[in-house]
C-alpha cells in the first residue's frame, strides 16, 4: 500500500509538474507574442496593427483592450493630422477666394527665384487689379464685391498653366507666377488672363455686370529681387490703368518717381 501511495503521489507530482510546464509553456509564448507586437507597434509607429487576442481569457482582454486603445490613438492621430492641415491650408490661403494669400504667393516667388538660379531660368510676374472695383461695392453692395472677386479668381486659374500660381495681394489686387516663362510669353499670359476676366458678364446674384482688369508683367531672372520685381509689375499694372485701364503693360524696370502719380483704380 505505501508503494501504491508513493507511485499515486509520485504520478500526481509528475502530471501537475508536465500540465504546469505546459500552461507555463503556453501562457509564456503567448505573453511573448503580445509583447513582440506591443514593441512592434512601438518600434514602427504604425497604428494599424493590432495583437491577435487568442483565447478568451485575462491575456486575450489585455490583448481587446490594447486594440481598442490603439484603434483610439489612431483616430485621434488622424483628427490631429487633419485640424493641422486646416490649420496650414487657413493661414496660406485666402479666405474668400480660396487662393493663396499675400505671404504665401511671396513664399512661392522667393522659392521659384530660387529655381531659377539653380536651372538659369526665368519667369513671369504679373500684377491684376480689378478696374473700378470700388464702383460694384458702390453700386452693387459688398456681397457682390466679394461675388465678382471670387469670379475673377476662376477665371484667371482657368486660363493659367497647371504649374502657374496666383495669389491675392491685396483687396482686388492678384500676384500671378509663371514660372519658365520669358518676357513676350509673360505679356501673352498677362493677355489671356485679361480677355477671360472681360469676356462674360458676372453673375452677381440678381444682377450681372461686366467687369475688366489692369495687367502689369515683367520678367524675373536668377539675380532678381522678388521686392523689385513685383514692384515692377505693379508699377506697369498702374501704367495700364492711366493707359484706359483693361490693358496689358510690359515693363522690366521701374519708371521716375515723378511718373508713377497717384494711385488709379
């Protein structure tokens, strides 16, 4: 009997010893699975992956409960990215008309100035202002005003090349860059822009009306200053307005102080 006893106990100790290294076995591989993702996850960044629960026990809710919180993360990663890229696209662009705003086109004309003496190119600066603009504010009410900006911006990115920018620099006043550009493919661009601003009377709401601009152009170089050339551009945006105003004027320096009068619009 004592022998009988012994071998039990000794059997007993045996299984409990096999069934222990075995759910140790089991349970170790599986927490070493959960923590080779979980560094994984860490490791890459990468928030879509997610750890395989297993059996429906306290590591496979640890597992449940680490994928919902990632699943959290990633969500609020994605809504963090997306106010930042409001948040960007707000303080480059203008609000009315969608385009870029003053800081912004200037950012683009150091930059493709840039391009230029790195490829030894050259591009067009062109200044639009709307002629009488202040007379559809008059006239027609501010609401029309921002109506008729918004339809000159459409206008003139219809007519621009896929890699042309426009800007909004000022109230009615628009920055227009052409990279690759020399001086008469500038003017003809400048022309273009013209002819479809004027071509078709503006929706206004109620009412239509027709509406013109004043074009300047002059050409930038590698040695350029981007200060110089849009002061250029807009001192031949203001030659065309004294010239009658819906015109294209080309200049490639500035005129005498004396001659450049008092601001027409």
């Amino acid at each position: 009997m004592r022998y009988l006893l012994l071998l039990l106990m000794l059997a007993g100790v045996v299984h409990c010893g096999v069934l222990l290294v075995v759910l140790e076995g089991t349970l170790l591989a599986r927490v070493a699975s959960l923590n080779s993702k979980i560094k994984q996850v860490t490791v890459s960044g990468d928030l879509s992956l997610r750890l395989d629960p297993g059996a429906k026990d306290e590591l496979g809710s640890l597992a449940v409960a680490v994928n919902a919180m990632l699943a959290a993360i990633q969500k609020a990663k994605y809504e963090l990215l997306q106010a930042q890229e409001s948040l960007r696209f707000h303080a480059e662009h203008d609000s009315l008309t969608g385009v870029l705003n003053r800081r912004a086109i200037r950012d683009v004309l150091r930059r493709e100035l840039a391009r230029c003496r790195r490829e030894n190119q050259t591009l067009g600066v062109i200044v639009a202002d709307v002629d009488h603009f202040k007379r559809i504010n008059d006239h027609y009410g501010h609401g029309a005003g921002d109506a008729a900006l918004v339809a000159v911006v459409q206008r003139i990115t219809a007519t621009l090349r896929p890699y042309d920018v426009v800007g909004r620099y000022g109230g009615e006043e628009f920055l227009i860059i052409a990279p690759g550009c020399h001086l008469e493919l500038a003017q003809k661009l400048a022309e273009r822009v013209r002819v479809a601003i004027c071509n078709a009377p503006i929706d206004l709401g109620n009412e239509t009306t027709t509406i013109s601009a004043s074009l300047g152009a002059t050409l930038g170089t590698s040695t350029s200053d981007p200060e110089f050339l849009v002061e250029v551009a807009d001192a031949a945006m203001y030659q065309a307005k004294r010239n009658g105003r819906n015109r294209v004027e080309v200049s490639m320096e500035l005129p005498e102080p004396e001659m450049l009068g008092a601001s027409i619009r």
